[in-house]
C-alpha cells in the first residue's frame, strides 16, 4: 500500500483490514491516488461518450431493476438519479453508529476512488472531503436484502451527498442540510450515474463485517489468555496443549492457540498419569479440548480475512465503466454471496467459542469439578450464606444461548423480490448485521467469563498470579468491591478498550 505525505492514498493499491480500521480512527489520513484520479476522469468521459453515441446504459438512461426494460427521455435523465435516492429511502430499524456509518462510507470510498464507475472525480474530492471532516450519513440498519448492493441503506450516503436527509457531525445527529450550511459546504446535484453508483453496490455489508471481524479477532485473543489462566487455576498438565500433539493434528489455528495457551500460563509439566489419581485422569473437554475449538476460530478469521479484503477492494458497481478496454460491462458484482457466507461461518465459529468459554465457567464454579476452588468459588459457610458467582454464570449461559441463536445460516435463506428481477438475493447485510450483533454479545460473555476466571485465579493457592498488566487491572475491579452488575460493565469496558494487551497473540 503507497503511503502519501500525510496519509494513505485510495484508489491504486488493496487496502488492508487494518488499514481500513486505521482511516476509520483517522479520517484526515484519507488521500486519494493521483493515478486513481486520472483513471476516473477517463471512465467519466467513456461514459459520456458512450451516451453521445447513442448507447443503453442500465441506471443512466434506462429504468432501475425490472424497469430496466424502460428508455428514458432527456426530461427523464435529469430526474432520474435523485428518484433512484428518493424511492429509497425507506430504511427501518436502529441507526448504525457513527463509527459504523463511517465504515460503510470508507467502505463505499474505496471502491468508487479506483475510477471504473463513471462518475466525475468531482463527486469522489466532495467524498473524500467530507470524510475527511468526520462526517457519515445516519443511516438505518434494515431494507438491504444484499441483491443489487445495499441499496436502501446507501441511498442514505447518496442523499448525504446532496446535503440531505440526517448524518452524524461530532458524533452527535443533526440536520444534513443544517450543518452543511454551517461548514459552508456547497449543495451538489448527483447526475449521470452517480447515485447508482454510490447506491449498488455491497459497502454496508463490508463494513459491518469487517467490524465484526475485528471484534472475533480480539475475542479469540482475549478467550485463549483467559483459558489458560483458567487452566492455570485448576493445576492442568500442559501435556494437553503440548507442541507435538497439536502440530500432528495439522491444522495451523490448532497449533498455534496451543502455543499461545502454553506460553500464556504456569502448568504442571509433569505428564499426564503421573500423580496419584483423586479424579479423572484428563479434564473435561472444555479444556482439553480448547486448542481445537480457538484454532477453528483462528483458521476461519484467516481464509474469512481474505475474502473480506477482496470485497472491500473488489468493483463491486453495475455496470462497470471501464477507461482501459473502453467498454461498459453490464454485470452481477453486487451480489454480496461471499460477505453473506463468511458472516453466517464467522458467527458460527463465534457461537462454539462463547460456548466453550460458558462450559469452562461452569466447570470452574462446579464444586465438584474445580479442585477445591469451592462451591461457586467461596466456601460455605451455614450461619452465613454466600452464592459467590454462582448468577455470573447463569447469565453467561444465557448470553452463550442468545449468540448461540444468531449463528442460524442467513446465506441459505435466498428469496425471489422485486417482481422477480432479484430472483436470487445474498442477504448479506442481514448477515453482517447479524454478525455485529452476536459480536457485541460476545464481548458481554467475554466479560462475564473473564471475571470468574480471575476470581479463580485470585483464589487458587496451586500457582502464582500472571503477571499480566491485563491480569492487573482486572483484578483492582474486584477489589474495588462494588456490585456484580457494576463490576461486569467495568470489565466489559475495560475488555473493549484495552490497549496494553497485544492486537494479536499468534
């Protein structure tokens, strides 16, 4: 990826997922290619050339969808952009945040700044410009069904556009057209094809999936650290996270969460049989299991990388108008069938993680299972009664049931619309929307399962503490002795914003 003086250009490399999350943090670094410029100044005037020569062109001057069948005329060409946004805009449903909203539009950037959709490099500057501001449309999260793109959705960053509708300034809602005239940003008419380009194409579902990416991914670190403090806590052998082992099952996540899950803990090396057996010769599956059930997730956040990243860089606009061959291909590139997929395998994947992180949790308050740790992990005492964190893990099951049901498959759900033009639908952004929603649950259970594992730590005499800044600052939330409900938001918060555990442990 070339990097320009001040930022990262779009427009003539693949941009990254970290890079995508980089720009979305810091949206003056967003610079567009000189080379990318050029490219869109020639697709622009193919365009106009080619409906100089009398050419059909779907969306320019043709109807949308099972309309496309219509001609317009010239009364109708200059009408028909703003009606396409018009006739839209019909979104239901919570408003996307603004950190969402904002992806949604880089999302949409990236692909138009590569100068094969025909509209004037004029309309990518005002872009680029008012991303760059930290503006984003306010955008509902419902009335995309992933066929011809996400077009309800991005008809809200078309109309934004125009200074339209509503959007995010400061990360507070306002009046589009209020705040326009506030930072004297000038009205802009969308014509040609730039409404449809902005509109038909699968940035909405790219964007959410690329956050929920990020989330699994830093769930996955957060749960493999947590389940080797929690084997830590119960004394088990790292026999059963062994180098040998896990490398002859040959797959690579496998391998490598074991040597994480080693690496990250204090365990007993002494092989498995050799002490005196009180209880089963091996643990239950929750941990001897653990290395198999995190490298499915490592493995699938890999090849699920790759795809996204494809996405986000890949044209996805129809037609395509394109200043090398000189052609303008009418084609299907909206379809959003890889983002759908990948949401449903990566909230399938989440939903076995949450599940294994729910079972280890009961295992560790199970007085018959935890190796002395107690019931509940305190001890009974008759004349007064303590229940310890015996609810925690109750409503961890809960959370693990709720994530356990997002994780249905959404890209098998395909339905005819739209008088059977859209005969066969991705439901992509329904899958992606899904997605962030089984993500942020997620996190909750992550925070639920993190503060049993440190009180099982905490109170295990058989080890040491880790010494783990991470470690640290979670157990002073215990020791500020405050409510359950209080202490489990503090964890939540301090799980999403923490920054002095690594991005990555693999």
């Amino acid at each position: 990826m070339r990097k320009g003086k001040l930022g990262i250009e779009l427009g003539s490399r693949v941009i990254t997922i970290e890079e995508f999350l980089k720009l979305l943090k810091n949206p003056p670094l967003v610079e567009w290619s000189q080379d990318a410029q050029h490219q869109s100044r020639a697709s622009y005037e193919l365009l106009i050339q080619k409906l100089q020569e009398g050419k059909i062109i779907y969306g320019v001057n043709t109807g949308f969808g099972e309309e496309g069948r219509f001609v317009l005329n010239s009364q109708g060409l200059n009408a028909l952009q703003a009606e396409l946004v018009s006739y839209h805009g019909c979104g239901t449903g919570p408003l996307l945040s603004p950190f969402e909203s904002r992806a949604l539009y880089l999302s949409r950037l990236i692909t138009l700044s590569q100068g094969y959709s025909g509209v004037r490099p004029e309309l990518i500057e005002r872009m680029v410009a008012l991303f760059r501001l930290g503006l984003a449309p306010a955008i509902p999260s419902q009335g995309s069904i992933g066929a011809s793109g996400d077009l309800t959705p991005l008809s809200y960053l078309a109309a934004f556009m125009m200074g339209k509708r509503r959007c995010w300034y400061n990360d507070q809602l306002h009046v589009t057209a209020t705040v326009f005239q506030q930072l004297q940003i000038p009205t802009f008419h969308l014509e040609g094809r730039e409404a449809l380009a902005i509109m038909n194409g699968t940035a909405f579902m790219t964007a959410l999936a690329i956050l929920g990416w990020k989330g699994v991914h830093r769930i996955l670190n957060y749960a493999t650290l947590l389940t080797a403090w929690a084997a830590q806590a119960l004394n088990l052998e790292d026999e059963f996270f062994g180098e040998v082992p896990n490398r002859l099952k040959g797959h690579p996540g496998i391998l490598q969460s074991a040597n994480a899950i080693r690496q990250a803990s204090h365990l007993s090396p002494q092989p498995v049989g050799s002490q005196p057996i009180s209880q089963n010769i091996q643990p239950r599956y929750s941990f001897r299991c653990a290395p198999q059930v995190l490298g499915l997730v490592q493995d699938t956040l890999t090849w699920t990388k790759d795809w996204l990243e494809r996405e986000l860089n890949g044209i996805d606009d129809n037609p395509i108008v394109d200043p090398i061959t000189k052609r303008i291909y009418h084609n299907g590139n909206f379809s959003g069938f890889q983002v759908s997929f990948a949401g449903d395998a990566l909230r399938q994947v989440l939903s076995v993680l949450i599940s294994l992180l729910d079972r280890q949790a009961q295992l560790l308050l199970d007085a018959s299972q935890n190796r002395g740790l107690g019931p509940n992990l305190v001890d009974w005492n008759p004349e007064k009664p303590n229940f310890g964190l015996k609810a925690v893990g109750i409503a961890l099951s809960a959370l693990a049931a709720e994530v356990q049901q997002l994780a249905n498959s959404v890209v098998v759900l395909t339905r005819p619309s739209e008088s059977g033009n859209q005969d066969i639908v991705s439901l992509g952004a329904t899958s992606a929307r899904l997605f962030r929603q089984a993500e942020q649950l997620g996190f909750w259970a992550l925070a639920h399962h993190a503060r049993i594992v440190v009180h099982a730590l905490a109170r295990s005499s058989r080890t040491k503490l880790p010494n783990q800044p991470l470690f640290d600052s979670l157990y002073q939330l215990i020791l500020k002795d405050r409510g359950l409900e209080e202490e489990l938001g503090s964890f939540l918060q301090l799980l999403i914003n923490d920054e002095s555990f690594g991005k990555n442990i693999f």
